[in-house]
C-alpha cells in the first residue's frame, strides 16, 4: 500500500486552515496513488496550544471528523490524523484513522504523555493496542512518545501489526528517535513503522521532521527533511512476509524469562 507522510505544522489554532492543508495532501497524495495519508500528531488544531485545547477539542465523531470523512471519501484514500479528543469532561490526545469510504475505522488515544504540557491537559489513555484491517494490513496506532517504549511496539507485534502509524510531534533534541530507533523498532518486531512528524517552531518547541516509512529490515523507504513535505513509501505484504519468515525474533522469544518486566 502505498503510504503518504504528510510533514507539516499546518496552522496552529485554526482547524479550518488546517482541514484545508489535509486537503491538499489528499489530492496529491491520491494522485500519486497513495492508499494511506498520515498527519502527525495534533494536526488538526496545531500541538503548543495551550489553554486553547478545551475549546478546540472535539469528539471523535464530530464536525471535523466529518470533514476528514468527506475529505478521505471524495480523493478516495484512507486518512490518519491526530486531534485532542472529547469525551465528557476528559481530553485525551487521539489519532482517527477514517477509511477511504469515510467510515471510521479506529481511534487511538495516546498512552505515553511526554512532559509537563501534555500531563497537565490530557487524560492518557488505556488501550495500548488499536488496530483496523486496510488495504490487506493490518494497520495499528500510536503517537509519539509511546513508540519509545519498546513493551508498546511489542504489543502490536505479538497482536499482528503490519503498518505501525504513529503521529508524532518530535521536537529538537531528539532527533535520533526519528533517525534511529523506529527503524530499530521496525526491525526488532517485523512491522512497517511510518512515523510523521511536525516542522518547526511552535511556542516553546522545536519540531525536527525527519518523517519516515521504516521497513521490517530496518531500512527507511522514504526520508523527509526539516521542512514541508509529503513524501511517499510502500508497505509491502510480500517483503513482509518474506521478511518475517527470514527472521526468527517473535518465534525465538521466551516470555517465560520476562516476568520481571511487569
């Protein structure tokens, strides 16, 4: 399946703005013959907005989800975006994936809350595994920071991932969880990893890009840089499971001896 990272910071602050860009990407992306177009993480509102996310969170089924569905069903490609969700009094940071019909296929609310902003305005989430069938993958959720926990990423494999999705808002100086460990994590647990970051300066932070699809060999099939871009990869079901097949990590595990991991 051919695979669209869409690098961008958008607008912080104005949905609206940002709907658009995604819409953009969409056409490009669909005429380029892409299956899947990722955002990162929070692209939907912008990520440094402080005070702002009660206002601008939404509930997965709400008006804007309703815009990415007509945005996904009209360019006839599947979307992932990263939004702050609603649910009654809480607001968690989520990834929507909406198929390429608008349905909505599944929603992910980040587990691992990284720093001081996101503790003091999202709820983490509970459910470390999210997943939907596309296109022939199985395609699992995350954002960000969860994908450096390796426990995480070895949940998805042991639940038959095959593209790990992870909306991300990495920023400056951990640049070489981009460059290196999610193609470590690729390799080390037999998935497609593409990971889809923001680009440059909002509020205190500083975002680094370098968005990329790793594969199961560990090799990125596409690098962005440090600025705007949408870039392409594929995820292949043949090279992965030929891959998986060469490879013997899951079948060489002894769960056994990781108790004290809990």
């Amino acid at each position: 399946m051919r695979t669209a990272l869409l690098q961008s910071s958008g607008r912080p602050g104005s949905v609206a703005a940002n709907l658009k860009v995604l819409d953009v990407a969409a056409e490009r992306a669909a005429a380029a013959g892409a299956g899947l177009l990722v955002a990162p993480e929070m692209f939907l509102t912008g990520y440094a907005i402080g005070g702002d996310v009660p206002r601008l969170a939404e509930s997965a089924d709400g008006e804007s989800a309703d815009a990415v569905a007509e945005i996904a069903s009209r360019h006839g490609l599947a979307v992932v975006y990263g939004y702050p969700e609603r649910d009654a009094e809480q607001v968690f940071n989520s990834a929507q994936l909406i198929a390429a019909d608008g349905t909505r296929l599944a929603n992910y609310r980040k587990t691992h809350l990284f720093g001081c902003f996101e503790r003091d305005h999202f709820t983490p989430g509970q459910l470390p595994v999210v997943q939907a069938e596309l296109a022939g993958l199985r395609v699992g959720l995350m954002i960000c920071y969860d994908v450096e926990f390796p426990e995480n990423v070895r949940a998805h494999a042991l639940a038959g991932t095959d593209l790990l999705v992870v909306p991300t808002a990495q920023m400056h100086p951990f640049q070489f969880v981009a460059e290196s460990v999610v193609p470590v994590r690729a390799f080390e647990n037999q998935m497609y990893v593409a990971y889809v970051n923001r680009v440059g300066s909002e509020g205190e932070f500083e975002f680094v890009g370098l968005s990329t699809l790793a594969g199961p060999d560990g090799v990125s099939r596409a690098r962005a840089g440090r600025g705007e871009e949408l870039v392409f990869a594929d995820a292949d079901p043949v090279f992965l499971a030929a891959s998986r097949e060469a490879n013997p990590y899951l079948e060489d595990r002894r769960p056994g001896l990781y108790g004290s991991l809990l």
